[in-house]
C-alpha cells in the first residue's frame, strides 16, 4: 500500500477511469489517502463522476511519474462517507475545505476494494504492487 500510496502523492496529478454504455470517461483527480487500509478518493455527488460510480463502480487509475514509469489500479469504487472520513480528507488536504466541509450533503468518499496496482517502466518490466 505504502509504495502505491507514496507514488500517487509524489507525482500530484491521476487519472480516473469510468465508463457509461462501453463509452470510456477519463479525469484528473489529486486526492489520495489511506483509510482502513484503502486508497480512498473524494468527489462531490453533484458530478457525473458520481453517478457513473453508482452505475458502474468498476474503474482504472493512471499515473505517470518524470522518469515515464506509470502505475496503474484497478479496483471496484464503493462510497463509505461519513463524518469521520470526510474531517480526515480536509485534514490530509485543506483546500478541500474551499469547495467541500463535513455534513455538507455534496462531499462524496470512496475507497477502492479488490483492488490491483501494476508499476511497469519505459523498457516494459512490470511488478506488481501490494494494496
């Protein structure tokens, strides 16, 4: 977990995945954290991204660091959001609180369960990761 979470931290920026009707729906996504042990993830409940989770929870993360390694996740999305997690998500990143805050009815929390994570180099060697 520690590598993949350091990883997604380190290089800011990820890639989302969903898809609506075979129809693919890829988006930029900087929150990450740990909670009971799963990447979790924030969204608001006004997006489509949401509504794309609830339909369909199967999703893919990208990521790509300087040295052009990419880490790729999968996994099932399933929402857990509660007061609890939401207070934890603004701590790990204040500027949450510029759009979202605890009890709002719109901050939305998922984790990823069953989830996989592959680093593979530029050369095409591929390890997989521990989640």
């Amino acid at each position: 977990m520690s590598e993949v979470l350091k990883f997604l931290q380190k290089n800011k920026i990820f890639y989302l995945a969903t898809t609506v009707n075979n129809v693919p729906h890829v988006r930029p996504l900087g929150f990450i954290m740990e909670y009971n042990g799963k990447l979790t993830f924030c969204t608001s409940n006004k997006k489509a991204m949401y509504k794309q989770l609830i339909a369909n929870p199967e999703v893919e993360i990208c990521c790509v660091d300087a040295d052009y390694n990419f880490l790729r996740i999968k996994g099932k999305a399933e929402f857990c959001t509660n007061s609890t997690i939401q207070q934890k998500a603004l701590q790990v990143m204040p500027s949450l609180g510029n759009i979202y805050s605890v009890g709002d009815g719109v901050f939305e929390i998922f984790s990823l369960n069953e989830a996989t994570a592959i680093l593979q180099t530029m050369s095409g060697e591929k390890r997989r990761l521990e989640i």
